[in-house]
C-alpha cells in the first residue's frame, strides 16, 4: 500500500518546467568564426595591437563592431596567464579628492587603458603610512609598475622598490637623491613669476600660504617665492610664509591668523589650489573683497577658478600632459626592462591671468 501511495504522490506532482539553456558567452573563436578572420588576429585588434601588425582600420572597425553585437568581453586573466602577466599597474595619489590629482588619476587610467592594461587606485591619504601600506598591497596583488604621485617627505620605504626592479614613476612630488625617474612641473619658476606679477602690481607684503613642508613642490615654490622678492630688493619676512599642508583648512585658518597679525599685507600667492579656496573663504567671512582689499594668485589652475568671483588668477600646472609622460615613462621601464631610465622632467608652468589682482597705486 506504501508503495501504491507513493507512485501516485509522485504521479501527481507537476513536473519541474525545463530550464532554459544557458547561451554560451562569446569566445575569440566564436568571433573568428563568424568574420572569417583567424583567432589571433581578432585578439591583436581587440587588445589594442592592430596597428603594430598593419591591420586596416576597415577590418579593426568591422571586428570591433561584431565583438560589441555579441557583447564580448576578453578575459583579461585568460590573457594574463598566457603572457605570464596580470596586466595591472597600480597608481597611489595623495588625495583622490583633490582636482589636481584627480586629473593626472584620469589621465593615467586613459594612457594605461590604451596599453591593454587595468588600474588598482590607492589613496594614502597625505600619510607615509598609508603611502607605504598601498605599495604593499599593489606588490601582494603582482602588480607590473607603480605611478606614485608620493607624500613627498621621506623616499625611505621606496629604497626596495628601486632596488627590487619593479618598474616607478614618480608625479609631482619627487626625490632628488633616488633614481626613480619622476615627471613634474617646474614649481620654483612658476612661483617666482606669480610673485612677480604682484610685485609689478605694487605689491611688496606678500603673502605665502605654503602647504606640505619638505616636499619637493613647496620647497620650490617657496623658493621661487623668495628669488622673486630677493630680485627686485625686497627683504623676505618669514612670518608671512605660513601654513604646513596643501588643504583648504591649512589655508583658512593661516589666512584668518595672518589678517590680524599683518594688517598691511595686500596680496597671496597660495602654493595649491585648495590653500586658495580656504582663503577665499577666511577673506569672505573677515569682509575683506578680492580684488580691493586682498589680491591672490593661486598655483594649480582648477576648472571652477574662472567662475569664482572674481575669476581667480593662477599658475597652471599641465596634469594631463604629467599623467601622459608618467605612463610613458612606466612602460617604457614595463616594456625594455634592461633600459636605464633614470632622471626626471620638469614641465613648464604657465600664469593665467584674470581678475583677482589689483594693481596698487604708488603712494606719493
């Protein structure tokens, strides 16, 4: 009886619905097959190489649109492990928040795409620490090179990676006492004609918010400041130099100190660009208008300073072109290996003027 039950029970159950085939993803040679062209050849155009091996821009153009149809995607591990590669680079910035190394992160994941290659992006946060622990980590996950835009005070805990081989480059902040190669711009010159725009202007009490001390870019910026001043006879007062990091609370609250204790100071250069914007805010909230009251010119010319009022004058910094040369310099270190590549590349600067200068009038 147990088993006449039990048949029926069963007999009566609906029967499960079918489950749809799975569609196989698309393959190279799916691909090959369907464009009649060899598997090798649709992977050179699909990483990138068709010019390397002189494939009309017909045919890329055709394969392309084909591998899009059928939504392929390559299998950057398969292709990884062919090549015995990962195909990675990592890139470690100071501060992801900051639109100046936003610019040169954009660039970099742009140049490195076109490579055939994928980025890890850390952010050390303007600490050593942080700094060295994203290295670790980039290192643990076999990472082929490094673009390190460095919190720029100490090259100690990058001794092993210059000696260990992997290929670096270093942005903005750089070591003269390493061989790391590095790409930066040229911060004494620029700072030294941004002063002496103001000093054209009649500007004598200038003002130098300053960020990170002991990198390489305020060490030359302030440099920069001080020729300009020492060029056209002017004595250089160290309580108008101020501030200890590139933030825009650095800048605030040095700006809020400095009106009260240097009344007859009329202009600032601020060393970046978010130095600038706590000044602008310190400058607003004291009732003190830009240009009549205080001059600024800022270093790093972000895409908002022409629509602050009034428009801001700066000292541009080209990050695109730094992050172009930096993935430059990486695969060429990345690609002939036995090649020295040592040194580094200063990158002019350049002022753009606006309206937050104001030219004095010579007391009588």
């Amino acid at each position: 009886m147990n088993r006449t039950t039990e048949k029926q029970i069963n007999k009566s159950k609906p029967a499960e619905p079918a489950r749809p085939l799975r569609t196989p993803l698309p393959t190279l040679q799916r691909i090959a097959d369907q464009s009649g062209l060899s598997a090798s050849t649709i992977s050179r155009i699909l990483s990138g190489q068709a010019g390397r091996y002189r494939i009309s821009k017909k045919t890329e153009a055709a394969v392309r649109a084909l591998a899009k149809q059928v939504n392929f995607v390559p299998n950057q591990l398969a292709r990884g492990l062919r090549l015995k590669k990962t195909l990675t680079i990592g890139l470690v910035i100071p501060d992801i928040s900051n639109p100046f190394f936003a610019g040169i992160a954009q660039q970099v994941a742009l140049g490195t795409h076109r490579h055939g290659y994928s980025v890890i992006l850390c952010d050390s946060q303007d600490s050593i620490e942080l700094e060295a622990q994203s290295l670790a980590l980039l290192q643990s996950r076999s990472i082929e090179g490094v673009v390190l835009c460095p919190v720029g005070q100490s090259s100690k805990h990058l001794s092993a990676f210059a000696q260990g081989g992997l290929p670096m480059v270093l942005v903005d902040r750089f070591f003269p006492d390493t061989s790391i190669p590095f790409v930066s711009s040229d911060n004494a010159a620029g700072a030294r004609l941004a002063t002496e725009l103001l000093i054209d202007n009649g500007h004598r009490r200038i003002i130098c918010l300053q960020g990170l001390r002991g990198t390489s870019p305020n060490e030359f910026r302030v440099q920069g400041y001080k020729e300009a001043l020492a060029a056209h006879h002017t004595p250089v007062d160290e309580s108008l130099i101020a501030g200890d990091s590139f933030t825009e609370e650095s800048g605030y609250i040095e700006t809020k100190l400095l009106l009260r204790t240097q009344p007859d100071a009329r202009a600032i250069l601020a060393l970046s660009n978010l130095n600038a914007l706590g000044a602008v805010r310190a400058l607003a909230e004291e009732k003190r208008k830009i240009p009549d009251d205080m001059s600024i010119i800022s270093f790093d010319d972000p895409p908002y300073a022409p629509y602050l009022s009034p428009p801001m004058t700066t000292v541009a910094q080209s990050y695109s072109e730094m992050g172009t040369v930096a993935v430059k310099l990486l695969f060429d270190q990345i690609q002939f290996p036995r090649r020295q590549t040592t040194g580094g590349i200063l990158l002019p600067t350049t002022i753009v003027v606006r309206q937050s200068v104001k030219k004095l009038t010579p007391i009588p």
